[in-house]
C-alpha cells in the first residue's frame, strides 16, 4: 500500500515539475526561433525560414533603435547610482539588528512590493509641481528606486559572510575604516556588488511602469516601444528584437558569470 | 580601540542612499497622499471625495478586488510548480542542480516584454497550442485563448516562477536529510513526509517567494494588458487611463494610495501571520 502511494506520489512530483521546466523554457525558445521566421505573421511554426526581420530592424526601424538607447542609458545611470549608494547601505545595515537598521532595511527594500503603476504616478505629479520637465535623468532617478532593492539583497547577503574579526584586527592594527573597507570588506563582496548590478541592469531595462508614467515621446524605453507596437498590431520585428535581447542577457551572463566565479576562486 | 562607537557612525554610509529615498520615494508618495485629498491638483481644497468615489461604487471595488484576486490565483500556480521543481533540484547531483539553476533563471533573463509576446505567439490564433489543436484533430478551429484569465495566469505564473522558485529552493536545501530519512524510516509515505515535514519547514521560502510573486503579478501592467486584454482591467492600467488617459489626476492618485494599501497591507499581514508560526523555522 506504502509503495503504492509513493509511486503516485513520485508520478505527480515528475509530472508537474516536467510541467515547469516546459513553462520555463518554452517561452524563450518560441521566440527565438519565431524571430527567424519568413512570414509576415506569427504563425508557428513558420512557414520559411529567414534572417529578414533582423535586417529590417537594423535598416528600416530608427524609432526602435531610438528608444533600445535610451533603454540603455537610462540602464546605465541606474545601476551606476543604485551600486554605489546601495552598497554603502547595505554595508551599514547588512546583519545589524538595531532599531535604525530594521528601519532602514525595511524602506529600501519596499519599492520591491509597492505597486510601481503607484510609485509612478507619485514621481510625476511630484515632478510636475516642482515644475521639473521630464527626462532621461527624471527616468533614471525613478529606475533608481526600482533597482536599488536588489543591489541591498545581493550585497547584504555577501557582507553577511565577511568575518567581523578581520575588521576588528584591521582597526587594532591601526587601518582606518575607509582603509580597512576598501582593503578587506570590498574585496570580499565584490561578487555579491557584481550580481546585484547585473540584477539592477536587468530590472532597469525592463521595467515598464515608472517608464509609462514619466514617459514623453523623448524618452520612451524599448519595452514601452515593444509594447505599443503590441498592441497596435503584432508586428514580427518585436520578435527581432527579442531574440536581439535573449542573446545579449545571455552573452552577459556568462561573461559576469565566469568573473565572478573567477573571483571566487581566486578569494577561496 | 573598537571603530565607530554611535549609531550615526555605524549609520553613516547609509545616510546617501536615506537622503537619495527620502526625496526621489518617500516624497513622492506622501504627494501622491496629498494630492490624493485634494479637489484638483492646483488650487484646490481638502476633500474625501475621491476616497468615497472609489470605495462607494462597485465597479471601482470589482477592479481592485479582481487584481488582488489575480495575485492570489498566480501565487497558487506558482507554488504548485515551484514545489516539485525544488523537490527535483533538491534529488538531483551537482551537475543536473548547474542546469536546473540555469533553467530557472532563464526567464527572469529575458524581458518581460519579450516573455509576453512569446506567451502571444504560443497562444494567438496561428500559435503552437492552435495548431496543435487542430493538428491532433481536437477541436474543429483555432480556439480563443488569448485575452482569457486561465491563459492569463499561466503566462504570469511563468513570468514570476523564478522569484518564487530561488527563495524556495535555498528553503528546501536547508532541511536536514535526516528528518527526511527519520521519518520515511518510521514509516511514513512520501506524501505524509511532504505533508508533515517538508512543508512546514520550508515555509520561509514559500512565503518570502509568494509575496514577491503577488506583488509583481498585481503590478504587472505589460502581461496585464497585452495577454488579458481590454476586457479584463486591472488596477495599473486602471491608473494610468484615469491619469494619463482623462487626466484626472486627484482622483487616480486616490486609486494608487489604495492599490498600494492593499498590496503592501496584504504583504504586511501574510508576513507577520507567517513569522508568528515560523517562530524557530531557519530562515
């Protein structure tokens, strides 16, 4: 009786996570191979092959190339900011159980759970009565508070790990604190300060609310771009474009990847 | 000698990031508050009226308790596929674990936008569940299963998987093989062991997991709008053309202060609920 339920049981565990793994992959292999397609629809599986729509975006779609720029500026000044100022948080706070530094922690991590349509809104009517015009840079300092709870997560979990008695020894040897951070606690969570920023780069160039809502025709982002395209009419060049995406977040990864996991090594 | 005795020496490196929130977060939403409770945006005066516009119609109350029901379906999804995927990892060897992590992450890789539009290729009228369909001779004609909720969750399921599935699996790898062991040794089927051992124990992980998963599917504007569609509104969409669309700016600020109360209140009781019954459970 035991053996048969356990084989049930394993049966459903099988099934269902076969069931994920399809829904994990599926999608992103969809669109690569539809952004080869030689069709002028999303029919799949397409009925030719082609590389068309790849030399249609790079020759005949400035509006997308635009707004892929602005994406990756907007990206850039993010992560640069939300590193820097986020690491230093999260040294201060990262394992501290005093009243200030739940607070604090509490706070910065809360753009993860507040509803960014909200956070929009509240950045723009906050910007159009200070008189402040829109920019690449009002964008920005709204994808700062976006992607800065991920740098917190990822740097407090590596500062986590740093002995405090290598800092202790630091200070009685004489070190400074600023000399002691940048000798012994940089150095030790470099990997979590490259993870976040990735994390940051990521969440940046995909975010879509804030965007929305600071948005004017200068300063649209590649999603919002994507997305009136979507929904005026499925355009395949979006299909382009994705796979565009898909490979550069792939190359990424795999560089950052093996930094870090060279770093680890060489820190073990 | 003991470096940096007071708290505001302990706090200093914080202070940029404080000072850098306190005006581009806080003072913003305490506008937004403001505004919320005002007849217009300028010149205007104090008034409830936004509030009891909102909370005394039932069309207004359907769209926020749709969207929060919405969070709830795709949280259950989710957790439902997370489980045996952790279960999978936590039974696989070193380089099956290097793959599966791979896999999971794959998704949160990839833009948003570019994960819903694949969803639209899957489920439009010429897409693979379609031609399947009618390949295998299941049904006479493509069937409508884009702008349907069912597909909806699904896709946002998919979407949000890996934010629940890496706090879960970190959950799952912390319980101690021996309970597993104890208890399958004393017994009990692999069911009761899920049930009775597995289940409560990872708890932190399910819950640090579903939490982001529900905030992220309520606030998921793009999956919302292009694979919903324009008969189901949810509360983002439902700002933004009342702000941007007919520009009543008070009254949509009124509606983002109570998304975000919503959210962020449910956020709150699940989490204090969870830690109150977790007491002793390692996060």
């Amino acid at each position: 009786m035991r053996e048969l339920k356990d084989a049930a049981y394993r049966g459903v565990v099988a099934l269902l996570a076969t069931v994920a793994l399809v829904l994990l992959v599926a999608p992103t292999l969809v669109v690569v191979l539809m952004s080869f397609t030689g069709d002028f629809t999303l029919r799949f599986p397409p009925r030719s092959w082609s590389v068309r729509w790849y030399t249609e975006l790079f020759s005949n779609s400035p509006q997308i190339v635009t707004a892929a720029w602005v994406s990756l500026k907007v990206a850039v000044i993010a992560t640069a900011v939300s590193v820097v100022f986020g690491t230093l948080a999260a040294v201060a706070i990262a394992g501290r159980r005093d009243r200030w530094a739940v607070a604090l922690d509490g706070v910065f991590m809360s753009p993860m759970v507040f509803p960014a349509m909200s956070l929009g809104l509240a950045l723009l009517l906050l910007l159009s009565l200070a008189g402040i015009r829109l920019s690449t840079w009002t964008l920005a300092i709204g994808h700062v508070v976006i992607a800065t709870p991920f740098v917190i997560r990822m740097v407090s979990a590596a500062a986590q790990q740093v002995n405090p008695v290598l800092l202790d020894c630091a200070a009685s040897l004489g070190a400074s604190r600023i000399h002691a951070f940048r000798t012994i606690t940089l150095p030790l969570i470099r990997p979590g300060i490259v993870a976040g920023g990735v994390v940051a780069f990521l969440s940046s160039i995909d975010h879509v609310p804030v965007s929305l809502m600071l948005a004017d025709p200068r300063t649209e982002t590649l999603p919002i771009h994507l997305w009136t395209i979507l929904e005026a009419n499925l355009d395949v060049r979006v299909a382009s474009v994705s796979g565009i995406v898909v490979a550069v977040t792939i190359a990424v990864i795999l560089l950052v990847d093996r930094r870090v996991f060279v770093e680890r090594g060489r820190a073990s | 000698m003991k470096p940096g005795g007071g708290v505001l020496a302990s706090a200093a490196p914080a202070l940029p990031l404080a000072a850098f929130f306190t005006v581009a977060y806080l003072l913003p939403v305490a506008v937004l508050a403001a505004v919320s409770a005002l007849t217009a945006l300028r010149g205007g005066h104090w008034t409830v009226a936004n509030y009891s516009t909102f909370l005394g119609d039932a069309y207004h109350l359907s769209i926020l308790g749709d969207t929060l029901l919405l969070g709830l379906q795709v949280t259950l999804v989710t957790l439902l596929i997370a489980y045996p995927l952790g279960l999978a990892y936590l039974r696989a060897g070193p380089r099956v674990r290097t793959l599966l992590l791979f896999l999971i992450l794959l998704p949160l890789l990839t833009n948003t936008v570019v994960r819903t539009f694949a969803w639209m290729a899957i489920l439009g009228r010429e897409g693979v569940i379609n031609a399947w369909l009618v390949g295998v001779g299941l049904t006479d004609g493509p069937q409508r299963l884009l702008y349907t909720r069912p597909w909806l969750v699904v896709a946002l399921a998919q979407i949000y998987l890996p934010l629940m599935a890496l706090p879960l699996n970190n959950s799952l790898a912390k319980i101690d093989a021996n309970l597993m062991k104890a208890s399958e040794g004393l017994g009990a089927s692999r069911a009761f062991t899920f049930r009775t051992v597995i289940l409560p124990l990872s708890m932190p992980g399910a819950v640090a997991g579903g939490l982001l998963v529900f905030a992220g599917s309520t606030t998921a504007f793009i999956t919302q709008t292009l694979v919903g569609g324009g008969r189901q509104l949810f509360m983002p969409l439902h700002i933004y053309q009342q702000a941007i669309g007919v520009q009543k700016w008070t009254f949509a600020a009124a509606i983002s202060v109570i998304f975000a109360i919503a959210v962020m209140g449910l956020v709150y009781l699940v989490n204090r609920a969870a830690r109150e019954r977790m007491r002793g459970v390692d996060a």
